[in-house]
C-alpha cells in the first residue's frame, strides 16, 4: 500500500458500519468483508486525501497509534488486491 497515494471505495463495493468496525460487500465477486474500525476512516475517504494524509491527521487526533500503521496498511492493500478499494 502506497501512502502517498489517493484510494477510494469501489464503485462495486458497499460499506456498512457497524458497531466494531465494518462490513464491505462486494457486488463484483459476491463477498462479504469484515474491517476493523480503524480501517474505516481510510474507506469513507472520498479520494481527496492521500492514505498518508489521513493516517497523519488521525494520528494527530489520537484516533490511530503509530504502531498500527503497519496492520492499517496490510488491510487497506489486501482490500485493494480484492478489487475493493480503487487507487485514484
């Protein structure tokens, strides 16, 4: 996952928040995805701020440790090589 890079949800998924996190549904493959919360603010983005950017701001608003960027990177790149999440 390149955090200086824009993504966005894709037009065939749909994204459902739940109390833990999220449920992604992609109308594509048919598959269900589970996300934790902390992914969440990365799949509401509408692609106007980099993966970095948003990582940063979270971070400084105390909503995302340093020592989860690496789990949030791994998650958003294994919904991107599901066809889930689109590089703008």
């Amino acid at each position: 996952m390149d955090l200086g890079k824009r993504y966005r949800l894709s037009a065939n998924a749909k994204l459902r928040e739940e109390r833990l996190g999220g449920v992604i549904y992609c109308h594509k493959t048919q598959r269900l995805f589970l996300v934790i919360s902390l992914l969440m603010p990365f799949l509401e983005a509408d692609g106007t701020e980099t993966a970095g950017e948003i990582a940063h701001r979270l971070q400084h608003e105390g909503c995302l440790p340093i020592s989860a960027l690496g789990k949030v990177a791994e998650g958003l790149e294994r919904l991107a090589r599901a066809g889930v999440i689109d590089e703008l």
